[in-house]
C-alpha cells in the first residue's frame, strides 16, 4: 500500500489514464488491463474473501520501494524446481495482484469526482494569476511615472536635511572633542592651585562627556588617558592629606575631605590618613633624633640613617639629651595637634550637616550613605586616639631607656621628668590615657637615679653639719619656703589636696586644656626650657635686717613701751595659742616681760642656718620629683624622712648629749656631788622625754652607721644595709661648747635647735602636700612620721638647754656654802644666809650673759623660758638637795629655811617673768614636812616619791630626837628602803 501511495504522490495530479502510461514496465506489468479491469469489476467479488487475499501477502513486499520483488522471488526458488509447484505458486501470485489491482481500481474510481472537482479549482486559479501579473505589470508602470515625476526630488530634499542635522551633531561632537583633548592643561593648573574638588570634579565631566562619545576612536584614547590623570590625581590627594599629619590647615582639609567625597572614598581616605599619621609619628622622631646624633658626630656618615630608631638613641650624648627631647616633644606635639584639629574639624562639619539635614528632608538614600560615613569616620577617629598616643608613647620610652641618666644634674633630670610629665598630661588629655608605657619607663630611670642622688645628698649634709658653725642665716622676717625656686612648682597647684575629680563642676569647666590654649599656636614644651632661667630669689636681709631703721633700733634700750612687741604688752600669752585674757596689765608686768623675749626688737626672722636652708631646699627638690613622678612618692617621702631625721640626730648628737660633768671642772668633785648630779638626771629634769628617746633609738638603727669600717667577712645583706646607712657626724672643732662666757654655746645651740624646730614648722607646712600624693596603703608611714618624729623636734629644746642651765649656775659653789651654815639654832633669825645672795648673784650674771648673747642671736620666748625654768628648778633641787645634807636641824632653823627660800623667791621673780616659779612647792613641802608628826611623816613618805632615799632619810634622821622616837625612826626608814627597793 505504502508503494501504491508514494506512485500516486510521484505522478501527481493526473488521471488514471495518464498515470497508467507513465508507470515502469515492471509496474505496468503488474497493472490489469481495462478489459481485465472491466472483468475484475464486472465480477462479483467477496471484500471478506478479498481481504483475507490481501492480508495473506507478506509483509516483505510493504516493506519500502527499493525492494526488488523480481530478485526476492528468485532467491526463493527451491533447488530443484517442479513445475506444478511453479504454476501453483504463480497461480497464488496472480491471485494476490489481481486482488491488490481490484483494490486500487475501487480507490481510485472512489475518489474521481473530488480529483474533477479540484481540478477545476487548479484552473480557475492559474486565470486569477494571469490577472493579478497584468495589474502588477500596470502598477510599476504607474509608479515610475510617479518616481520620475515627484517622489524622487522631494526625497532628495529630505535626505539633504537629514544630513544637515547630522554634520551639525558631529560639529558639536568635534567641539566638545576638541575640549576634551584640551582638559588635560587645565587639570594641571587646578592641581598646582591645590583645587582638588575642582579638578576631581572636571575630570569626572569629562569622562561622563567621554562615555558619550565612546564611539569615536580618538575618545578611546582620551578616555584611557582621563582616568590615568584621575589616578595622578589620586596621588596627589594622599601626598596632600599626609601634610595635614604635621600642619593642619583647616581650609586644606576642607578641599581634601571634598575631594575624597567625589570620589566616593571617604572612608578610605580616613583609612589613610591614620597610616599616614602612624608613618608621621615614625619620620618625626627619627628625623629629630637623627639630627642631633649626626650633630654631635660632627661628620657627614650616612651609616646613621641606616640604624634603627632604637638604637639611634643610644647615639645622643648627654649634652644633647635634653634639647633632644624637647624638639621631640614638641614635634609630637604638632602631630597630636593635627589629630585633634582634624577631629573637631570632623565635629563642626557633622554638626552643619546634620542642621542642613534637619532642614532638608529630600534625598533619604543619600542622607542615609552620609550618615553611616559619618559615623564610621568618627568610630575611626575615637579609635585612632588610643592607637597614636600608644606609638608617641613607644617612641618617647624607646628615647627615654636608650640614654643612662644616672649621671645627670638633678635640675637637668628634673627637666626631664618635667618634659614627661607635661607628655603624660597631654595624653590624659588626648585620649584619658593614664599613659603606663611611660610611667613605667621613668619611674624605673627615676627610682635607679634617685638612691644614687639621695645617698650623695646624705653624704653631702654630713659634711655640711660636720662644717657647720651655727651662725645664723640672716634671712627677711617675711621669708617662706615657697619663695625659693624649688618650691616654685606649688605655687600653680595652690591646693594639691584636691584632685581635679574632686574641684566643683565651676572650676573644671573654666579649666582650658593644653590643646585649647595652644589650638592657635604656641607650643607647650616651650615653656619647659624658659622656666629653668627663672631663678631670682629674695629672701636674705641685709646683715640680718631688713633695713638700716631696724638695725639702728635693735639694740635700743628698753626706756619706753613702744619698743615692747604687742605680744608681751599681755599679761599672760598662751604659747599654744597666743591669745591673752582681757586683763588690765601694769607697767611693772611690762618691765618684767622685757626680759622674757631677749633682743625682740630685732626683727623677727626665723631662726636657721646655711645648712637647714640647704636641707628645706633638698626637700624642694624631692617634692618636685615626686610631684611630677607621683608613682614613686612613698620612696622620695621616705628619703625626705631620712633628710630629716639625720638634722635631728645630728642636733641632738652635738648638743644634746651630756657627754661633760655637769658641776664646774675649776673645783674637785667628790663622791657626794656627782651623786647629786646623777639624782638631777634621774628626776627627770630637762632629759628627753620616752618617745624622743625612741625616735633618736629608731634613727640610729636605721639610718647611722656606727661602724669605723667595712667588715670583710660580713654578709652581702649587712653590707648592702650598711650601703644605705651613713656615719654619725661630728662637732666642727671650731664650734666652742665650754666656755662659760658664752653660756656654753647658747648662741650655736638656739641657732641649731630652733632651726630644728623651724625646719619641724616647714615639713608640718607641707604635710597636707605630702599625704595628697602618699598611696592610700603607704599613709600610715606618713603619720607615724609626723606623730613620732616631726612633733618631737620642739622636745629636743629641753635637753640641750638643760646642759647648758645645768653648767651656767655654780650649783656645786652653792651646795658648799649652804654646808656651811648652823640650822640648829635657838632663835629665830631676821637675817638671810650668804649663800641666798650668791646664788642670787649667779643669776644675776646668768640674765647678763643671756642678754650678751642675745645680741648675737634672737632668743625667742619658749627658749628663754626653758633656760629659766631649767635653771630655776636645777636650784630649788640644789637647795633642797643642800637641805638634805643638814645633820642637825631645829625648828628655828626650818624656819630659817624658810626664810631663805622666800628671799630667794622674791628676789629672783624680779629677774624673769615665769609664774608659777617652777618646783617652788618641791621645797616648800620638803621644808615643811620636818613638823610633821609620826604618823602624818610615814604617809607623806609614802605620798611624795618624788625625792630620793637619801633626802627621805636625812629627813627622818634630823627630825629624830625633836618630835620622832628612835621606835618610829626604824619604822619610817623602813618604809623609805620598801619605796627604794622596786628602784633597784
């Protein structure tokens, strides 16, 4: 069938007759004749049976067209062949065909009318065809008639105007070219003008306008050559934003900050100029270091720019230390002061803009990209604060390690630790840091250089008190330690007890930092260098006075009550206080009082030496260390201490000890009178009192070094100990303690103690100084000081001057006269003994050479007073003491006691204003008691353990026989050995 369809399709639209001749012979042959046709329709078939004919044809022969059935029927003959089979077959064959051509005839006579019908339709098309050709044929020649004759004229009009408008375009296109290519001198103009913003800006034009005309070949080029400058430029901005490291300048940055905006890189521009910041910090100091080395090389050697930095600073000389570190500072300075303009530029700009925001809600994308750069800008300037003030603090320290400063003078180590200080400062200030990189470095230079300094400062005060003559230092009577140069530095921190976290909200806020005050210019390492010529002082009066009206009126007499201080126009002044009780005062009194005070009209200058001068301005000097280097306060404080400690012993050392007899060496000495002596010492008069004693023990533990020589057998540990001890000092042989017209050195000893005491008044001074910068857990150190030493300094006053009350006054001279005496007599006497007048005559000429040496120095008011009650209760112990050693007495002869005493009283209180007369009823209670009965003796015994054995028991013994019995004498002696005995 397949074969039957694919003929049909070859032979196309024709009829059945045709198609039959057009068939191959093969084909033809296999095609019935019409009359076999005819026969095959005029027969009568069965489909059924035709069907089942067809269907029994192999499938071989629908296979395709290319099967050759001639070939295919061939190969299947059998070998042999048999005719009958061959007709048979053949017959089968005929069969097949036959019912296969009857097949194709039913179709083909099936389907002639819709072949008629759609042949007609084929004709009736090919007419339409031939009509629609002449049409067309007329058409073209209608429209080239119409060509020729209009269309063709008009459209060249257009065309022409067309290409107008276009040569027009490309002329404005060749201009704009032509601009372009002359872009290039301009952009180098703005750069050398530093217009950043107008060059990023005009480039950014041109490679818009270059985008536009991207399709010229001559703008490839250009385009290539736009962005080559916009990266110069580029560079040139970065150059620029590095010199804003060194000098800001606030409409520089403006344009670079512009600059970098157009440029959409405002973050890395920030990113940036920290490296650049960083790499600043680094060539500074390098380049200020290198300077200086290659100064003092004194050479062109290049071998220096190759070192590093650290050990470049190993190379600066100590000349040029300290101008070295200042160029350093103030280089640092300039950096820091770059950083903080830029960041308060940073501030003002993001203030404006946030008020141009506020005022103009548009653009919210835009608002929103500047607003996070802002933030992220001011993230990394706060952070970069910390970052900077690490490097300059690296930097300083590496400087500060490479140099050994032990050397040094201590004015210039000062300096040095003042330039630090002032550093320090400047970075609490620029980003809170409390800077430890660098406080540790110092405070290691400081701790190292300081022992050294304080042990030669110790040795040196040695030898100041070893040729010290106690003369007085004739200073003004308005002299203050703050008027010395070293202590200069407390006159800008008025009250250093008060931390600046702790001053009212009103100071703080009128505080200007150091980047405030020298925003505008200046430097503040400057002043560091011009403060060190400002050195003037004015504290010494000429020869003591501060005029020449005051010296002539010194030593006026005391005619009128106008030379009388104010202070003695009081009847009774308290010496804690100095107040006076509103009480009338009479002339008398006044007269008395002159002589308390001696040589009052003198001005009244404190009393020191050249030597206490030198040790208030040590402490100067240790106060200023320790006010600029305040982690090693507790070591300068506890030297200070030492600075103190050893005036104090040396004082003591020289005139406090009772190393000579107290009675006169013109006259034996027997058993008796050193015995009397020793009972003077014991009584407690004018010794030091338990807690001086502990101090001058606790001093000469620690501090003295009483050994001749080194032991070289000892251990490192008592070497090293005895490294920071120092030896006791000694006397200068040119200062003279026996001779009695001087009084024995009073001069020397009031100037030596009370400049003790002046020197005590000076550190009370500064104690609220000290303990404002003592660490909290070191405090108690401070007070114990204070408590245990410093308040001591005035007690010292009692055993020096005890000395010399104890050599002035003839006790012995007096103890002998009143041996002489009868007290057993029988009537009462009218008449005073001789050794009253004496004794009287001894203080006579004690007041006169007290007024002798009084014109040398000042004696103040507690001295004088100390010298008389000394004096004063040395007698009344004399006398008693004499008393004692009466071996017969009556009651007439106590009252003859009695007698002396009171004429002793009366006499001796027109000669000095103290009232009450000191131990006044230690003698009157021992006269006294030789009246008493038995029984009243043995408790009065009992009651006043305050006279020795030997005077309680002359007591007893001269009272025996008048109103006491042998019996009682036993009992009274025993009870005096029961009080004795706990003394041995």
């Amino acid at each position: 069938m397949q074969k039957i369809k694919s003929l049909m399709t070859r032979q196309g639209l024709r009829s059945p007759q045709e198609s039959v001749h057009d068939l191959s012979p093969i084909e033809s042959f296999r095609i019935p004749s019409k009359e076999e046709l005819r026969e095959l329709r005029e027969e009568p078939t069965d489909p059924q049976a035709q069907q089942e004919i067809i269907n029994s044809i192999e499938e071989v022969y629908f296979s395709n067209d290319s099967f050759d059935i001639v070939k295919y029927e061939l190969e299947r003959l059998p070998p042999v062949l048999s005719l009958q089979e061959l007709e048979e077959y053949r017959d089968k064959l005929k069969q097949q065909q036959a019912a296969v051509s009857k097949k194709v005839a039913d179709l083909i006579l099936e389907k002639q009318p819709a072949y008629v019908q759609e042949l007609e339709r084929v004709t009736s098309l090919q007419t339409g065809l031939q009509l629609a050709a002449v049409i067309c044929t007329n058409g073209r020649r209608h429209l080239n008639i119409a060509k020729e004759g209009f269309t063709q004229t008009s459209l060249g009009l257009l065309a022409n105007q067309r290409k107008r408008q276009l040569l027009i375009g490309l002329l404005k296109s060749l201009r704009t070219i032509k601009t372009l290519q002359r872009t290039d001198v301009r952009l180098s103009e703005m750069l050398e003008e530093e217009d950043y913003p107008g060059a990023i800006q005009l480039c950014l034009e041109c490679q818009k306008a270059a985008s536009t005309f991207k399709h010229y070949s001559c703008i490839s080029e250009l385009n290539s050559k736009l962005q080559d400058t916009l990266e110069q430029i580029e560079e040139q901005l970065d150059v620029a934003l590095s010199k804003i490291c060194k000098n800001f300048d606030i409409s520089h940055y403006t344009k670079v900050q512009q600059a970098y905006r157009l440029l959409g890189k405002t973050q890395t521009a920030m990113d940036q100029l920290h490296m650049h910041f960083t790499q600043a910090i680094h060539n500074t100091v390098f380049q200020v270091v290198l300077g200086y080395v290659e100064l003092c090389a004194g050479n062109t050697d290049t071998k220096f720019q190759k070192l590093q930095y650290k050990d470049l600073c190993t190379h600066i000389t100590s000349d040029s230390y300290i101008p070295c570190l200042a160029d350093l500072c103030k280089a640092l300075w300039e950096v820091m002061l770059s950083y903080y303009r830029t960041m308060q530029w940073h501030e003002n700009h993001d203030q404006d803009e946030a008020v141009a925001v506020s005022s103009d809600g548009s653009n919210v994308i835009g608002t929103e990209e500047n607003s996070f750069d802002r933030s992220y800008v001011k993230k990394k300037l706060e952070h970069g604060l910390s970052r900077i003030w690490q490097d300059v603090q690296l930097k300083v320290k590496t400087y500060l390690l490479g140099t050994d400063l032990s050397n040094f003078k201590y004015d210039d180590f000062i300096f040095v630790l003042d330039v630090t200080s002032r550093l320090m400062q400047v970075g609490e200030e620029f980003c809170g840091s409390k800077s430890e990189v660098l406080q540790e470095s110092i405070r290691k230079q400081s701790v190292n250089y300081f022992k050294t300094y304080h042990r030669t400062r110790l040795e040196e005060l040695r030898m100041f008190l070893e040729n010290e003559t106690w003369e007085l230092c004739p200073v003004k009577s308005s002299f203050s330690i703050l008027q010395l140069h070293e202590f200069k530095f407390m006159e800008q921190s008025r009250s250093p007890s008060v931390s600046p976290s702790k001053q009212p909200a009103s100071a703080i806020s009128t505080t200007v930092t150091l980047f405030e005050q020298y925003c505008n210019g200046g430097n503040p390492f400057e002043i560091q260098a011009d403060s060190k010529d400002d050195e003037t002082e004015d504290v010494l009066a000429s020869n003591g006075y501060e005029s020449d009206e005051q010296e002539k009126s010194a030593y006026q007499e005391y005619d009128s009550d106008s030379d009388v201080p104010e202070e003695l126009k009081r009847d009774y002044v308290d010496e804690q206080t100095g107040d006076a009780p509103v009480k009338s005062v009479s002339r008398e009194t006044l007269r008395s009082r002159k002589r308390s005070d001696y040589n009052l009209n003198k001005v009244n200058a404190p009393i020191l030496t050249n030597t206490t001068l030198n040790v208030i301005r040590l402490v100067g000097k240790y106060m200023q260390m320790m006010n600029i280097l305040k982690p090693i306060a507790f070591d300068v404080i506890h030297f200070m201490s030492q600075l103190f400690d050893y005036y104090l012993y040396a004082v003591y050392t020289f005139f406090g000890r009772n190393d000579t007899p107290i009675l006169s060496s013109s006259l034996p000495t027997s058993n008796r009178e050193q015995h009397s002596a020793r009972q003077f010492e014991s009584t407690g008069l004018g010794l030091s009192s338990s807690r001086l004693r502990t101090t001058l023990n606790r001093i000469q533990e620690s501090l003295i070094d009483l050994e001749v020589s080194a032991d070289p057998t000892g251990t490192l540990t008592a070497a090293e100990e005895r490294k920071e001890k120092v030896p006791s000092p000694h006397l200068s042989h040119l200062v003279v303690l026996t001779s009695g017209n001087s009084l024995y050195g009073l001069a020397e000893r009031v100037v030596a103690t009370e400049s003790l005491v002046f020197l005590a008044e000076q550190f009370e001074f500064l104690q609220p100084h000290l303990d404002a910068v003592m660490p909290a857990a070191k405090k108690p150190f401070l007070q114990q000081f204070y408590s245990q030493t410093v308040s001591t300094a005035s007690e010292l006053r009692k055993p020096v001057y005890w000395i010399v009350a104890a050599k002035a006054i003839d006790y012995e001279q007096m103890l002998l006269l009143m041996a002489n005496v009868k007290w057993d007599v029988k009537e009462i006497m009218s008449q005073h003994n001789i050794y009253v007048d004496a004794l009287l005559k001894e203080f006579e000429e004690f007041n006169r050479r007290l007024n002798e040496v009084s014109k040398r120095v000042r004696i103040p008011l507690p001295v004088s007073n100390i010298l008389w009650e000394h004096c004063i209760r040395l007698a009344n112990r004399t006398l008693v003491e004499g008393y004692a050693n009466v071996k017969k007495c009556s009651n007439e002869g106590r009252a003859l006691m009695q007698l002396d005493f009171q004429q002793f009283l009366m006499k001796l209180e027109k000669l000095t204003d103290i009232r009450p007369i000191p131990d006044k009823e230690f003698v009157e209670t021992y006269i006294k008691a030789y009246y008493l009965t038995e029984n009243d003796m043995e408790r009065w015994i009992k009651e006043h353990r305050e006279y020795s054995t030997k005077q309680l028991t002359n007591l007893v013994n001269v009272c025996l026989g008048s109103h006491i019995n042998k019996k009682a004498r036993q009992k009274l002696l025993a009870a005096i050995d029961d009080i004795d005995r706990p003394k041995r």
